[in-house]
C-alpha cells in the first residue's frame, strides 16, 4: 500500500463525520486536532464503527484497535490527533 | 435506476414457525399467508444444528454450513492467546459469498436489508443496509453513499425506528413484565413498517432482480410473547395487560401479512418469492441450565473470587462484565463464553504444565464430558437435560471448523443455557419465554412454481442455490444445498434447465479478517449481552 499523510487521513474522517453530521441532522463538526473524537457529537458506539471504517480503509486489519490495547488507551479518551498519527504509523508500517 | 425487474424476492421472517402462522392463519390473522401457503409450495426448513440467527441466516445466504462459511455465534471465539477470548462476528468472518455477491457477479442488482452479519457491507451492485449496527451509524452503513440520502429525502429513513433498541432489549431478554410488554411489541410494530416503506420505496427507485428483507421482529416477540399468542396457553393469562399485549402481537402479525402480499404485489407478475425462517419455535421448558455452574461441579471449571450467584433465572450478566472475566483461567479447562451457542469450549494446555487438558488427554477428556451431560437428570423432574452433544467435528465439519466450539448442547427444551454462576445447576425459569427450534418455514409462489405442493423438509443451505436458480444462475458445484428442484413446476424445471458452474472461490475476499477489536468489540459485545446472548 502507498504511504498514509496525515492530511489524506484527515480529509477521510472528515468525510465520515460529514456523512454522519447529515445522517443525524447535527451541526457541523470541526475536526480540531486537540478533540476528543468521543466530544464530537456521536454516540461511542458509532465511534467503534468509524474506526473499524478507517481501518478497512487503509487495509490496516485491526491494527489501530491493537495499537489502543497495546498502548492501554480508550477510544474515548484520544483526540482527532492521536487517531489521525495512529493511522499514519500503521500506514508506514504496512507499506515498509 | 435501471430497469431491473425483480426476479426473486426473499422475505426473511426471523424464527416463524408453522407451529404459530398455521394458528395465526386459521383464526384469520394472516389471511394473505394463508392463502400463499395455501396455493403455493411449503415445507419445512430444517435449520442449522445449533439454530442460532448468525450461522443460520448465514448459512441460508451462502449455501454452505457454519463449518465452512465461518460463523458460528455472534462471537468468534480465539483460543491463541493466554486465556480465551472473543472476537465479534463481522462480514468479514463471512469466508464465502453470499447470493447476493454471487448475483452481483454475474452482472445482477441485489438488494438486501437487515440481514446479520452484513456489516461492513461488501460492496455489491445494489444496496445493501446492515442488520445489527446502532442506530447513529445506520445510514453511514448504507451502500451505496447516495441511497441514504435518497431515503432520508423520501423522508422513509428514521434510523432510530429502525435500529433495534438495546437499552429496551437488554431488559427483555431476562424478561419483561406483562406491562411492559406492550411497549415491546409497539416497538417493533414500528420497526417493521420502516423496513417494509423503506423495501417498497426501493423497489420504485432501485430495483434489483434479487430483492431480500429480513423482518426480525418474530423473532423478538415470540421470544418473550409466545405464551399470550398460542392458544395452548393463552388462555391462561388473562390480565388486562397479557390482553393488551396479546392485541397488540397479533396486530404485529396482521401488519407483517399485509406487508408480504404488498411486496409480493409491488415485486410484479414475474417475481418468484420464497417466505424463510432461519429457524423455528417453541416454549422453553421451566428450568435454566447453568452450563458453567454444572462445569464447576465437576471439577472442570473455577469462578474468580466474589462471582456472585444468580438467583434471578438469567441466562447472561445485566451489567456491562463478560461472562469470561468471572472465569478464573489459572485452572479452568472448560467453559460457556455465550449463551447463545450452546457451547462449551475445551482449553487446551499450551504446554505442558500449563492450564487446560493436555492434547494427548483430549479425547478422553472430551468423551467423558459428553456422557456426563447426557446422563446429567434435573433433580426436580427426573429427567434427562440434554437431548444431543455435539463434537465439532460432527457438527461443523469444513475449513473453518477449527472456530467452532469443541461441544455445541442441545437441551431438551430447545432452550439456551445460562453462563452465570447458581448453587445448582439447574434453576427455575422466572417468567415465561420461548426459544429457537430446529424446524424452520419454507414458503414458495409465483410463476414456476410447483403451486399447491406440500415439499419434504429442505435444509437451510438449499434456500441459497434454489434462490440463484430461481435467478437463472448457474449454481456453484461447491455448494452444500441443493436446489430445490420439487419447488419448481416440471414445465419451468423444462424451460430453465439447472446448470452449475465451477467456481475458486478467494475465500471470501476476507483478508481483513478482523476488522473489530479491543474496545470496539467491548462495546458491541455490551449490546450483544443485551440480547441475552452472552
């Protein structure tokens, strides 16, 4: 696979989010770097299936849930930022 | 769209059983069924040996049994690490496709809605909505992106009508009281109206020669309603509220009638249609079996400190724990993770010294287990639990059998065993409820059709080649179900003669196995203990 920037990650989780802002007839989110994706506006659950999007996205398998376990963290404490620089790593890894 | 004319229509109707439509239609509540299974083709389905919603719709879409289709619970269960663990089943574990990608294949539309195991959706050429995705993300689970926005502007689309409601569910399936059972039917009364204007406005705009839907509220009303509907035992609640509830079931059925003969209707002259139940149903027996419980009376499985006892007749946890974190894996070497599989795995010892049975010791280990169970009797009625065991190899056999658990029970009663700990093994069932049954529906009509043939028993792999052949496609030769020919006229069997087709099938396009884990599969699974089915 071709390496993941941490822009193009970002204009495909912006995608989602606008999907999902339509869905639910919510306002505009802005995906700020410093935001917990679990603040923006979403039910958690509907957090777990975005992210599983963007691993299948990438072709990443699981790889991004693996890192949070590994990594001891919780979807609902990481931020646009950390998710989008996951993404990246794992990208990199995957291409290398 | 284009100008595909539906060619198949499949209605799934989750857990219908002849035992309750037959009822149903001689009292008048289901005219239009009637007179379809009256006139046209009907036997039974016979289900998947565990009949469970997962394996079996998939087995009825992909023509191939649990053992070599890959899902075999609402769960896959690993094995590979230090202590078990579960995985949630996705498309992904889907290793073979399904009639749906077979149509699409060969140049076909499909349409389906609501099945299990579908999300994420494998793209096909037509749509696809997901059964089982929450609410807030159902529309983003729509393919293709624009028919979302084209339902939500037909103004059909209302996610939260349609998704199904877990914080109701997870107090239904330990049961409900008879006034809140009302609520739960009306629930799903709505539910199916969404589903049905949702198929009907997508038979207008994008039609698809293979057009299924499944309506899974028979399922969720049987279970906890059976009692107020048959009229074996009906006749014994006779409260306001079992009244109320029991007008309101049948309002739920006389509404699903009139939706099969509108789609019927709607999908034109030339469509044939097939009515299925993945499985059937019958009232479950008045005792909970503790599979856990009866494993650690017999030396074979240990519960972390402070496990407490159920004493409420529940068959999974209420609270947001795994049945596995109350399971101490320092000794155990048996266990029940779901109570909807009915299974009990076997650890086995990675090495030796290690917790579990070593792998020489496996057979006889198992082999024991098996005559425990089947000489296991319930000490209040003198008689026997367990109807079969099971060994995986017998029931799963396949590539992916290896998934499957080494035990799969069934109990006398049809009825789930409970994973949770209790001071007996056996324990009374604390209100009335209703379970799976192996025998299923099979209903046929339309053009081709053998009408006014009662059909001996198929098997729930038949229904996906009969459906390609209903198609005009060539049906793989490595499916396990048969065409059911006997289902077809001599005239249309003459005029369409059945051809089969070698296929390598990748196996399933699947090699992002897994694409749920951690935290994602804690939070559905917690939606999965909801249904009881943990």
């Amino acid at each position: 696979m071709t390496t993941v920037t941490y822009e193009d990650a970002k204009s495909v989780l912006q995608e989602i989010f606008e999907d999902l802002e339509d869905d639910l007839d919510v306002e505009s989110v802005e995906l700020s770097a410093d935001a917990k994706v679990l603040e923006l506006g979403m039910e958690s659950i509907s957090l777990v299936y975005l992210i599983s999007e963007l691993q299948q996205h990438y072709g990443l398998g699981d790889a991004l849930f693996r890192k949070m376990r590994d990594e001891d963290r919780l979807l609902k404490d990481m931020t646009v930022d950390d998710i989008l620089n996951s993404v990246v790593e794992l990208g990199a890894r995957a291409s290398a | 769209m284009g100008d595909s004319k539906i060619r198949t229509l499949l209605i799934g109707l989750d857990g219908a059983t002849y035992d309750l439509l037959d009822q149903l239609v001689e009292e008048g509540v289901m005219p239009n069924l009637g007179k379809i299974m009256e006139e046209g083709a009907r036997g039974i389905l016979k289900s998947t040996i565990h009949p469970l919603t997962p394996p079996a719709w998939t087995t009825m879409t992909t023509g191939r049994t649990p053992g070599n289709h890959g899902v075999f619970d609402f769960i896959r269960v690993d094995r590979d690490g230090a202590k078990p663990s579960y995985t949630l089943a996705t498309s992904s574990d889907v290793m073979v496709p399904t009639i749906w990608q077979i149509a699409s294949r060969e140049g076909l539309r499909a349409t389906t809605l609501n099945f299990p195991v579908t999300f994420p959706a494998k793209p096909i050429d037509g749509v696809v909505i997901p059964g089982y995705v929450p609410w807030s993300y159902l529309g983003r689970a729509i393919h293709p992106r624009p028919v979302f926005k084209m339902l939500k502007e037909k103004g059909v689309f209302k996610a939260s009508e349609m998704s199904t409601d877990w914080q109701h569910e997870r107090k239904a399936v330990q049961g409900l009281s008879e006034n809140q059972l009302e609520d739960w039917v009306n629930f799903h009364i709505t539910r199916e109206r969404r589903w049905f204007e949702i198929l009907i406005t997508l038979m207008e705009e994008e039609p698809s020669e293979l057009t299924a839907v499944l309506f899974d509220g028979v399922d969720r009303i049987q279970h906890l309603c059976y009692h107020l509907i048959d009229r074996a035992t009906r006749d014994q609640y006779d409260t306001p509220d079992a009244i109320k509830t029991r007008e309101l079931a049948l309002q739920y059925y006389r509404d699903v009638d009139g939706y099969v003969a509108k789609m019927i209707e709607k999908a034109g002259p030339q469509a044939q249609t097939f009515i299925v139940s993945d499985h059937g149903f019958t009232r479950s027996g008045a005792r909970i079996f503790y599979a856990n419980t009866w494993l650690e009376k017999n030396g074979w499985l240990d519960w972390v400190e402070g496990t407490p006892m159920d004493d409420q007749g529940r068959v999974a946890l209420d609270e947001n724990t795994e049945a596995s974190t109350l399971i101490d894996w320092t000794s155990s070497k048996a266990y029940a993770l779901s109570s909807s599989s009915n299974a009990i795995f076997i650890r086995q010892a990675k090495e030796p010294g290690a917790p579990g049975v070593q792998p020489e010791d496996y057979e006889a280990f198992r082999d024991n287990m098996i005559k425990e169970l089947l000489a296991l009797k319930d000490p209040a009625t003198g008689k026997p639990v367990v109807m079969h065991v099971f060994k995986r190899e017998d029931a799963f056999p396949g590539t992916y059998s290896d998934r499957a658990p080494d035990l799969t029970l069934m109990l006398h009663d049809y009825s789930f065993l409970s994973v949770l700990r209790a001071d007996e093994a056996l324990k009374d069932r604390q209100v009335p409820y209703a379970t799976h049954h192996p025998d299923g529906i099979f209903v046929a009509t339309g053009p081709g059709i053998d009408m006014g043939k009662r059909l001996d028993p198929l098997y729930i792999a038949d229904v996906a080649p009969t459906a390609l052949y209903s198609l005009g496609l060539a049906v793989p030769r490595d499916m396990e179900g048969k065409v059911s020919e006997s289902t077809f006229s001599g005239e249309h069997r003459e005029e369409h003669k059945l051809k089969f087709v070698d296929v390598i099938e990748e196996a399933g396009g699947n090699k992002d196995t897994s694409t749920l884990d951690a935290e994602a599969q804690a939070q559905i699974k917690e939606r999965l203990k909801s249904l009881g089915y943990l």
